[in-house]
C-alpha cells in the first residue's frame, strides 16, 4: 500500500500529469481538497472507490484515513492542487505518516505560476533582463514567514518575484515591493489560472491595486512583479546560437 501524494495541476482537468492521471485510476481511495480540485478529475477514479473530500478537514482526521487505508491495505490518491512542491502542505501530512510507518511517494504536477506564466504568455527567465524567480508569499491568515523572508528582503535583488496567496493583500504588497522595484515596474495578476474564469489583469506597482480591487479578486491568484513582463529588447539565449551549434 502507498499514499501518492499527486499534484492535481493549476485548475484545468487536463493538466494533471499522465503519470497522475493513471495512479489516480488505479486508486481505491481519493482524498481531495474539494474547493480547488476540479470534480472533473474525479471520474478517473476507479468505480466504487472511497471519495473524501478533505476541503473542511482537520490535518489528524486527514493523516487518520490515511492511516485507516494503510491498515486496510488500500493505495491511496492523495490529490494535491498545482505541485506537491510548493505551498502544498505535504510537509506535515509526510512527517505524520513517516511516525506512523505508512509509505508514500510524490506524482509531480503542474504548479500554479507556471499557469500563470502561460496565461501570460510570458517566459519568467528572460536573458539579460531576469534570470531568477522567487516564489513565495505574505503571513496574513497563514503560517508566519521565517525572519529574513519579508519582501523587502527578497526584493532587493529586483529578481522576478511571483506571489501566491497575496492578492488578499495586494495593497500591502505593492507598499513593500515599491522601494525595491519602483511604481512604473510592471505586474500581472492572474486569478482562476488555466481555469474558464480564468482573469488576467496587467498593470505596474502604481496601479495594479486598484485594478485587483475593481475586478473583485481577493483568491486563488497568483502575483507576478518583475520587467521580464515587458521585456522585448534582450539578446538571444546561447542555446540556439551559432558559436554553441558550431561547437
């Protein structure tokens, strides 16, 4: 018996990985976080398996169907929305089975910036103008940040950033951000990523709050702060260069 931890994708049904997809098929148990899993993504369970939607469930009455289906020799489908990775809340449930003796392994997924990035239609790593990405988020409602995790901290390089579970704050955001990046940087925000409510709004620091509050968004939306929005003079990778194809 084995609990697979699946990332389930950004939202879309489609963009669950294959690999989790088949796991996902040959489950008997499904434990799901109802209110950002698509019900879609259910109908590849197999028939007459056990659905427990754990949207409004404690982390012990979790890891105690888990424990409960170890016992009863039964795989487990444990879907995760975007990427087990990040933001995920896979730490605790793992230490917990770990205690417990219960095996699981991680189906990776699509994580919710790379969505964003796609609504975009934007590369994050653009040379010459960003070559790194920081992905994180604010405390409000949440865990607190560790000391040194602030975003005036991890802005001071002017990396890229991408925000999760922010947009609630944008208004704090944009105050923390500015010193470092300046009013006229630019940003997106993408709500609903990959999803057919899907809401992309483009601004800079000057003006994205406002456009975030008259379009009503304050969940399930990703932050995007950085010139590689924008950029459109830059050299070319050396990947595809003709000194790399002569080499």
């Amino acid at each position: 018996m084995t609990v697979h931890f699946i990332g389930a994708g950004p939202g879309a049904a489609y963009l669950i990985t294959v690999r989790g997809r088949d796991v996902l098929a040959a489950s008997p148990v499904c434990l799901y976080a109802g209110s950002l899993v698509p019900d879609e993504l259910l109908a590849h369970c197999p028939a007459g398996a056990k659905l427990v939607n754990t949207a409004n469930m404690t982390l012990d009455g979790i890891v105690a169907e888990l424990v409960a289906a170890h016992r009863d020799g039964l795989d487990v489908a444990r879907l995760h929305s975007g990427d087990p990775s990040v933001f995920s809340a896979v730490a605790e449930q793992m230490r917990r089975l770990d205690a417990a003796g219960v095996p699981y392994d991680v189906v990776p997924g699509v994580p919710a910036f790379s969505a964003a990035a796609a609504a975009l239609n934007r590369e994050l790593t653009v040379p010459g103008v960003g070559q790194t990405v920081v992905l994180t988020r604010t405390s409000a409602r949440a865990t607190p940040m560790p000391e040194g995790e602030d975003l005036a901290a991890l802005g001071s390089s002017g990396a890229t950033m991408v925000l999760h579970l922010a947009v609630n704050r944008i208004e704090q955001v944009v105050d923390e951000l500015l010193p470092n990046y300046g009013p006229d940087c630019p940003v997106a925000v993408v709500a609903a990523a990959s999803r057919d409510d899907e809401v992309v709004l483009r601004g800079t620091l000057a003006d994205i709050a406002g456009r975030v509050r008259d379009a009503g968004i304050v969940r399930t939306a990703v932050i995007v702060v950085g010139e590689v929005l924008t950029a459109a003079e830059f050299p070319d990778s050396h990947l595809y260069s003709a000194d790399r194809c002569r080499a």
